[in-house]
C-alpha cells in the first residue's frame, strides 16, 4: 500500500503513515496542510471557520496528497490543461528527477532565513531592481483580484499585495520558507499558504484573477518551462493575467555580483568562473541559475497559441504579460 497522510498524535503535526490514500473532502486535514504546514508552522487560517467558508476554500482545488521525499504536495489530478495537452512522462521518476534538482536546493539549503539573508545582503541596485519588478506587479492589481504568487518564499511580495487584493496564495515548494511567510507577510484572512509543484498545481481551472511569478522563478525552479506556462494559464480566470519575469542582459555586472556576495556569506556554493557565463551562474556545490530571454517567453506562449506583451522594467528584468482569453 502506498504511504499517505494521517493526522496524528498531540503535537499537531503531519506524519506518513501506510494507510490508503486520502482525497479531497477532507477540510481539517487540509486545513492543516495549508495553514500548520506541519509541526511549528501555527494555527491553521481555516480553524474556526464555518464549513461554508470550509467549502468555499476547497472549490479552489482538484487534488490528491502526494508525500514525495518527506514533504507534502497537493497534486493535481487531472495530468492535461484545457489550454494544451503535454505528453505524458515516461515514469514517476523521471517526472520528478529535473524538478527536485533545484527545488530540493532552495528546499533544504536556501530557504526561510537563509533564503532571506540573500535579499537583506543585495547591493543598492539590486534591491532596486528587486522593488522595481514589485512595483510593476501591483500595477496590475485591484482590490477585488484573486492572486496567486508561484514560489512566494518567505513572503517578501506576498506581504506588499496583501493590501491590494481580496486574496492571495502563496505556494513553495518550501515548508520552512511557508512557515516564516505566514509571520513575516502577518496572519491575515485573505492569505493562504499551500506547499505544492508549481508545474503540477491543485487548483481548478480559471481559479485566479492573476498569476505571479517574478524574480527569474522560471528559470530557478527548475521545472519544465512549458508545464510552468501551462500551469499558470490554466489556473488563471479569463481576463485575468499571468506575469513572468526574468534578468535583462544588461543586468548580468550587478547580477553576478549579487550571487558573488551571497558565496562570500556561504548561503551558495563558491562559483565556479570556468563555467560562468552567457547568463549562467554555476556554483561548484551544484547550484546553477539560468535566465530566460524575450525568444523563450514566445515561444513558449506561442504552444499555448497566445499573444505575450514583452516589457523590459528598470533595465534590470524582463516580463512576459500574458492576457488570458
């Protein structure tokens, strides 16, 4: 039998246990999976509410819990978007070997206060570009949106569109990171916290006024760029929009200083000079970031059969603007 989910015990923690498989039905567990994100992570935002508002919550998702490598996913059961088929993998393993070679690195060693550290460290400009790329996001905001962040982190943007929008939610790949965003964005009603695969998400479709995902998260995460426009498409209501950004050219200097710094404090690996280069920083404990360029981003809005807005912001990024029909 294959392992699944058990609330258990007193400390209010989630355990793997062999038991069947639980689906969806379930708000307190789910409740759970999205507020305590397991032991530590505090009340849930669904404890208390009525089992309307429980049922409202739940409407938002098409799952089953998925335990991969001792973290928990909500995992979208359907395996095709109605915005365009992808094939089938061959395997569980191979479908999963590409995405945890940089979403376990962020998982367990860039992460939470380490993940942080990071952005508190950034030079002058940098932190400008990062500020920059926020500012154009809440332009696209109103205070009755539906917004989903892809790889909230420990909720640096999550915290400035809070005041914006009716709601948003934030997913990582990240429990550490989950936890530290629920204190660091503050416990608000209109915030919820999901661990789940960018790539293979468990909301129902048309689910988001708009879709977020800045700061290179494209490229960083790993993932097949194709699965992660369908995705995001899928899950964002018609007229709504999906944003994607990644570094300018023009921005390498400052970039490669940035992760320069990062290696003098230890939080990435020592970089290797040999194979840096041409956008790609590669650290010799393994880490390697990638950029995505104006070519990448149309083509891959292009298998969706959609029309991008490309916008350069700040000399620093690259958005991708997707108008959803």
């Amino acid at each position: 039998m294959s392992p699944a989910l058990r609330y258990r015990g007193s400390n209010n923690a989630l355990q793997p246990s062999y038991n069947p498989p639980l689906r969806y039905g379930f708000p307190r567990l789910v409740g759970r999976i999205i507020g305590s994100l397991g032991k530590g992570g505090g009340p849930s935002p669904l404890v208390g509410r009525s089992v309307l508002e429980y049922r409202a919550w739940l409407k938002l998702f098409d799952f089953r819990v998925l335990p991969i490598r001792n973290h928990y996913y909500l995992r979208r059961m359907r395996p095709y978007s109605s915005h365009g088929r992808l094939p089938r993998p061959a395997s569980k393993r191979s479908r999963y070997r590409k995405y945890f070679a940089m979403s376990s690195y962020y998982t367990e060693k860039l992460s939470s206060e380490r993940l942080r550290a990071c952005y508190d460290l950034a030079p002058p400009r940098t932190k400008v570009y990062l500020q920059a790329e926020i500012e154009f996001v809440l332009q696209k905001t109103s205070s009755s949106m539906a917004i989903l962040e892809l790889g909230c982190g420990y909720g640096r943007v999550l915290r400035q569109l809070l005041p914006r929008a009716r709601s948003v939610v934030g997913i990582d790949t990240s429990l550490r990171s989950l936890r530290m965003a629920a204190e660091f964005a503050g416990r608000n009603g209109s915030l919820h916290l999901v661990a789940m695969d960018a790539a293979q998400m468990g909301f129902r479709d048309r689910t988001f006024n708009l879709t977020v995902c800045i700061q290179n998260g494209i490229s960083a995460f790993g993932a097949d760029q194709s699965e992660l426009f369908t995705e995001a498409v899928r899950v964002t209501r018609s007229g709504g929009r999906v944003l994607f950004s990644t570094y300018c050219e023009r921005f390498w200097e400052e970039r490669l200083k940035w992760f320069e710094i990062q290696a003098e404090h230890g939080l990435i690996g020592e970089i290797d000079y040999h194979a840096t280069g041409n956008g790609v920083i590669v650290c010799k404990d393994g880490f390697r970031a990638t950029t995505t360029d104006a070519e990448s981003f149309r083509k891959l809005s292009g298998v969706l059969k959609l029309a991008p807005n490309i916008i350069e912001v700040d000399g620093s990024s690259l958005f991708c603007e997707i108008a959803v029909p």
